[in-house]
C-alpha cells in the first residue's frame, strides 16, 4: 500500500496536516478530526447553496470595490464548480460538529480558495486567495449557515417537492372522477356509516396534497427572508451597508425565488424559527400521506376476508412463503417515510430550541433532517402516484354488496319515521341478518315509491333530506 501524502497548512492555531491532494485547509482537517462521530455530511443541496451564497458574495464585494476583480472572477470559477457538484467529495465534515455550522463553512472558504488558486495556476494552500480575507468577506458563518439552510430548502421544495405533490394531486383528482359515479359505504369509527361516493373519498384525499402544496409555498415565502449581512451577531459589523441587498438580490436572481433581506437581522440570526414553521409544513404533509396510504390499504383488505372496495397495483410477491400473496407495499413504504419526517420533526422542534442570545447552535441537524424530509416526501409522493395510485381499480360489485347491507342507510329514513323508529329497524336487520331496506319494507313504514326514493344511496351522498 502506498503512502498518503500530506502537505502542512496553518491555521491561527498553528500546524495541520492536510491530504496532499485535499481541496480543504487546516480549519476543516481540525474539524474531520474532532468530529469522527456519525459519518452523515450535508446533502447536495446545501453544499450548492453554500457555493451560491460565495459566489454572490465574490461579486458583490466586487462590485462595492471591496475585492479585486480577478480575485473575484477566480473565487466565482470556483464557487460554480462547488454549485455544479464537482467538489463534493471535499466537503468532508460530519454532521455532528460546532452547533453554528462554522466548520462547514470554513470548508466551504478554503475549498473555494484552494480552487481558485489551481485556476489561477498557483499552489493550493498559499493564502493567496484566503479562505476568511478573501473568500469569506463581509460574511460569518453565524449569518451563512442560516442563509444556506433556507436558500437550499427553498430551492429543493420549489424544484421537488411541489412538482412530486402536483404529480400527486393530479392522479387522486383522475381516480376521483372516474370513480365519482361509484356510490359506497362510508364509514366512520372503522364502523359503517351514510353512503359516499369513492370519487369523493379520493376528492378529499386530493384536497389534502393540494393543501399540503400551499402550506409548503407559504413556508418556502417565508424562508425567503434571509439573515445574510448580519455577520457575527446580527449588527453587520465588517459589511458593507449594501452588501446584504445586492447579495441576495443575486441569489434571487440565481434561482428565481424572490429572496429579500431580513427585515429584523436578529431574529434570522438568533432563532430558527423559520425553520420550525417549514417543517411544520412537511410533518402535516407526513400525516396527510399517512391517512390517504391507511385509507386505500384498508379498502383493498383482503382479497377475500377484508374490504376488497379496490384493488391496488400488483407490482411484488408479497410472501417468502405464501404463493399468490401480495402486499400494499407502496402504502407501507410511505407510512415509513412519514414515520421517519414525524421523527425529524421532533429533532427540528428541539433544534429550534437550542437558540441562546444571539444565536442558534443546532443549525447543522435542523438543516440535514429539513432536507432529508424535503426529499423523502417528494420521492414518496411521486412512487405513490405512479406505483399505487394511477393503477388502482375499484370492485364495483363488491362495493355493491357492501353497500346493500350497511344497517347506516336507515339514517334516510330518520326525517320520515323519526330517530327511534329508524333506529328500530336497524337494530331488527342486524339481528334477522337482514337490510334496513328490507325490514322497512315488511313494517310497511312507508309507500314503496317513497320508500325506494328516500333509501337511493346516491341521493343520500349530497346534501338535501332524502325523499
């Protein structure tokens, strides 16, 4: 086995050494060496969003005449290699590491300088790009740490998460009209209940996604307002007065989101409030998943001994050791990821938490776990639209059945007969194995034409009184 070549690299705490080949300085080996804790790095996303927010800095400063022109274009080359990808593999510290996220962003500074030293065709770790004079100008990590997590999770929920909900929405609103015609038994407390339509049922389960949709847009407005500009504590103290407007007037640009500067710089600094309300948002999208993926795997209970209202996609063998099983195995996976987003809630509400004076100290888990259930639910979203629910396929005549025998249509009969009465009779069918329609009709409680118009199970799933 070869040798790892090392070169030396200075930080103000003295000597480190670095991979030979390494992008990153002394600052971020410190932090691979402190942190051997979980081997979870961010997501792509907020290392782009980090590579946007250096670069929008870069020209900036340039702009303000505060950085050299050629020093900027150098430090904007690099920084748009770290927003395409290309030096991921360099962004090396854990998850788990200072609260502020100050080691990432110090990886972010000397990747980008290291970089912009190749281009410029000089030796990577000679500071003469610097990493904190250079490329971390009239910034702090304590305001580019935030800004990355809202940029990036604005980004990712625009670019996946609402296209994979649409994706969504638009297959249980084509489920719910050609099912609309599809009169069943309602059931509330697991038990039966007054009839409805299983377009209406798969009506309000679009209406959940599409609410979901809009929750999502308001935290996405929301995270928009970014603390970029208040460097250390939120006062702006090393920044240009215009550096915060024009910087993230460019990242507005660079994504078509309508970033604006925070209107109060301490409370984007000092809170992560803004991060809570998102996530709020995905964990009600989680429960609104978790009710559609329950309701459509109970209704094709069976084949023989459940529901069987519907019949989902076969797309696996269900059992290892029964022939012919198959599972709600979509539904399932969704439930788990739902499971996972709920979780990550509980780590965000208490991140959010962990705000003191000036500054929150749990940024690096609240940003992983924002973007990993960004991701999730979108992923989820798309595989249950296109595996499960495109394919399903309701059993009209099983619901017919169903339906026929529900004891709950006696409840049309309540404005004719009176409460007690109807309930006489549903309590005699349940015991003479019999329909509400039939006792009704041996009681002779009302005229057979009337009789027939106040049980249609259609009418009863409008508003109106039967008959």
């Amino acid at each position: 086995m070869s040798e790892t070549k090392f070169r030396i690299e200075k930080d103000s705490l003295g000597e480190m050494q670095v991979p030979a080949d390494a992008l990153w300085g002394a600052q971020t080996q410190r932090a691979v060496e402190n942190f051997p804790i979980s081997n979870l790095r961010f997501p792509r996303e907020f290392i782009a969003a980090l590579g946007m927010i250096k670069k929008a800095a870069a020209q900036t400063n340039a702009e303000l005449g505060l950085l050299e022109d050629a020093l900027a274009k150098d430090i904007v080359k690099a920084a748009d290699e770290v927003i395409a990808g290309q030096h991921d593999a360099h962004f090396v510290i854990d998850i788990f590491q200072t609260g502020s996220g100050t080691s990432t962003n110090m990886n972010a500074n000397e990747v980008i300088a290291n970089r912009a030293l190749q281009l410029r065709g000089a030796e990577i770790g000679s500071k003469g790009i610097h990493p904190n004079d250079h490329v971390n100008a009239g910034q702090s990590s304590n305001d580019v740490i935030p800004t990355a997590m809202q940029v990036a999770a604005c980004v990712a929920m625009r670019e996946t998460l609402v296209p994979a909900l649409e994706t969504l929405e638009r297959s249980l609103l084509e489920k719910a009209r050609e099912f609309d015609g599809i009169v069943k038994s309602g059931r509330t407390h697991l038990m039966d209940a007054t009839p409805v339509r299983l377009g209406q049922e798969f009506g309000g389960f679009a209406a959940q996604i599409r609410h979901g949709i809009r929750r999502v847009e308001e935290a996405i407005s929301d995270m928009a307002e970014l603390p970029l500009g208040g460097t250390a504590v939120g006062t702006g103290i090393n920044t240009h007065p215009e550096f915060a407007t024009k910087a993230i007037a460019r990242l507005a640009e660079a994504t078509g989101i309508p970033f604006r500067e925070a209107t109060n710089h301490f409370e984007r600094q000092a809170t992560r409030d803004t991060i809570v309300y998102a996530h709020g948002a995905l964990n009600t999208i989680a429960v609104s998943l978790t009710k559609i993926v329950n309701d459509l795997r109970l209704l094709a209970s069976g084949p023989r001994a459940g529901l069987a209202e519907i019949t989902l996609p076969a797309i696996q063998p269900g059992s290892s050791i029964m022939p012919g099983k198959v599972n709600p195995v979509i539904p399932e996976a969704v439930t788990m990821v739902a499971a996972q987003v709920m979780g990550n809630h509980t780590t965000i509400t208490i991140g959010g938490m962990g705000s003191h004076f000036e500054l929150n100290v749990m940024m690096p888990i609240m940003a992983y776990a924002l973007l990993q259930s960004t991701s999730l639910l979108a992923n989820a979203s798309t595989v249950l639209a296109e595996k499960c629910v495109d394919g399903i396929v309701a059993n009209e005549e099983r619901i017919t059945e169903l339906l026929e025998g529900n004891l709950s249509l006696a409840t049309a009969l309540a404005p004719s007969i009176g409460y007690d009465a109807a309930a006489s009779i549903a309590k005699d069918a349940f015991k003479e194995g019999k329909t509400a329609r039939e006792v009704a009709r041996e009681r002779g409680v009302l005229p057979e034409a009337e009789l027939e118009k106040v049980l249609d199970a259609k009418a009863m799933t409008e508003p109106g009184i039967p008959g």
